[in-house]
C-alpha cells in the first residue's frame, strides 16, 4: 500500500479478500514453527538504494514540536546514555513526508528506507541511511522516471501491489510487458509487491514469475507485503510462515517492504502496544536469522495524524513502544 493521507483504506480490500481464503483474516496464516534457515542459502545482501514514491504523493501530517537543542539541564544531573540503536543492514523502513522522518531514521537505527518514489526529494534521509527507488506503476514507466531511479542506486523496487485496483492496478501481463524497461536500467531489480498470496500457485505473483521465466526476464530478488489481524502470539509464526513459503516456491532473496499488525475488516482495528512490541520482537529475531531475507521495512515510520495507531515514530526522536521495539531489533 502507498501512504495517501487517508489512513490505510487502500488496504480494506485485500483484508476482505484474504479474510475469505485463509484462516485468522491475515495476509496469510501459518501456525506451525518453520526451520530458521532454508536448505539452500541466497544471495548476500544487496546495497539499498532510494525509497520510491506511489503516483499520488502521501499528505504531509504535522509531527510533534521538537525541545530546543539548547535548552539548558540542571548542572547537577549527569547527561543521560544514548539509547543503544541496531545497525541491521536488513532493518528499514516505510516513510512518508512527516516532520521528524529524517531524524527518526537516524534514531531507529535503520540502514536503509523507501517511500514508494522514484527520489529521496520528498523525504531526505540522513547521509548514512540508504534510499531504495521505485518505480509505482505503469503510469511510472517512463524514460524520466527510470533516469531518475538509475541515479539513486543499484536496486531498484518493482510495481506497488499490482494485484489491488486501489494500488498500481496491474495485470500479470502488463507488468511483463513493462519489465525490460525497468532491466534496461541495469539495477537489480526487486518484483513487484503483491498484497497476499505470493506463495499461491496461479496467483498474481506465480503468474508473473513463471511469465518472466519463459520470457528470459530478470527477477534478482522478491517483494512482499503481509498483514496479520490475528494479534495473538501465533502472528509471529503466521508471518514468518509465509515468508518461508514464498522463498521455498520461487527460491530468490526476500524484501519485506510492509508488514504489520492491522484488521482491515474487523474489530479491534489495532493491536495493543504489548501485541505490537511482542510482533515486533519475534518476527525482527525471526527475520535476522534467515539468510535469505535481505530487507525489511515496517510499515510503517510515522505515528502522527491518521497514524498515530500502527506507526513508530511521534517525532524525530520521539519513538512509541513499538518503535522501541523497532528500534531495538537486529
């Protein structure tokens, strides 16, 4: 899903969707513990580039005021340790525009970011955080657009849920038919991120894997999204379950570029901040330990406005209890 100033109603659909085939209404459930590491190891991590943004900008949302840096503590007191951040070069993160994204990137401890755009120019990053473009959807296929990507990095994220008329609205054959373009640029090249069902045979993202293949196109890694509105512990394992499923049918390197806990369709829409903090604990740990996941990104930064309920960040430094969870993993 792409960020577009209304929370995430983008998503509804996919909730009702996935509701109706698998169990728990998830993105897709797993309720058994699956082997840490897979028989055949992927490929080394590759370097992140510039985040990509959707055809329709995300709105910016006013972010809590800042204390002044050179505000004044009393003499007496001992200044207070630095919190101790992760430098995972797997952990990320979803951004839109908000005040604080750029000092929050910093404070998470993320190594790299996108934020559906094929530039960093809406939210700039700090120097040491990488940003991976994207080019959103056929609108976005276009020599301007893919100039603009070939200078932010060497990998670059395909279409943005193809498989939801409320996202880049795709058929398998359009995006086949759009991919040389995107090889042209020589990057590496991340798929296109169905919103469920990227382990389903005959599914949008089977579909376009076993058309690439026939068609001798280039598919280096696989992007996926999940959502889980189950917010019990057994999340963790229907999460991580599904990540393993779709690396075991396609046997590729894994870009979790949106996950999170979140009912699209039912009651209570949010998981508590302890639901929150255990998710986030156990699928980061679970994430690290597979060799062939490179990447993974919260859904998503902010946790300002319409956010304020799923996001991790109130103000550049200002995290929630899941963005110290966030902050703390890798």
């Amino acid at each position: 899903m792409a960020k577009t100033g209304g929370i995430v109603a983008q998503k509804v659909l996919a909730g009702l969707l996935t509701t109706g085939v698998v169990a728990g209404g998830g993105a897709a459930v797993w309720s058994y513990n699956t082997p840490a590491e897979p028989l055949t190891p992927a490929a080394a991590v590759a370097s992140p580039q510039a985040p990509p943004s959707s055809a329709a900008a995300p709105s910016p949302t006013p972010s809590v005021a800042r204390p002044s840096p050179s505000a004044s503590r009393p003499s007496s007191s001992a200044p207070a340790a630095p919190p101790v951040v992760s430098a995972s070069a797997k952990k990320g993160a979803a951004v839109w525009k908000f005040a604080g994204a750029k000092g929050a990137l910093d404070d998470v401890g993320a190594s790299w970011y996108y934020s559906w755009s094929a530039n960093d120019n809406e939210v700039p990053g700090p120097a040491d955080v990488e940003f991976v473009p994207m080019v959103w959807g056929a609108a976005n296929v276009t020599d301007a657009t893919l100039r603009e990507v070939k200078a932010e990095g060497d990998v670059l994220l395909g279409f943005n849920e193809p498989d939801l008329a409320e996202q880049s609205n795709m058929t398998v054959e359009a995006a086949l038919a759009a991919w040389p373009k995107l090889e042209a640029t020589g990057m590496r090249l991340v798929s296109p991120a169905v919103a469920f069902g990227g382990d389903t045979a005959g599914g949008w993202l089977d579909r376009f894997m076993t058309g690439a293949k026939s068609k001798g196109l280039r598919v280096d890694a696989i992007a996926l999204h999940w959502y889980g509105s189950d917010f019990s512990a057994a999340s963790v394992d229907q999460f991580l379950g599904y990540v393993d499923a779709v690396y075991k049918r396609y046997r590729k390197p894994i870009w979790i570029t949106e996950f999170g806990l979140i009912n699209f369709s039912g009651s209570p829409k949010y998981a508590s901040d302890a639901q929150k903090v255990a998710f986030i604990k156990g699928t980061t740990t679970g994430l690290e330990k597979r060799s062939y996941v490179e990447r993974y990104a919260y859904f998503g930064l902010p946790a300002v406005g319409d956010s304020v309920d799923f996001g991790l960040y109130r103000d550049a430094d200002s995290p929630t209890a899941a963005g110290r969870a966030y902050r703390a993993a890798g």
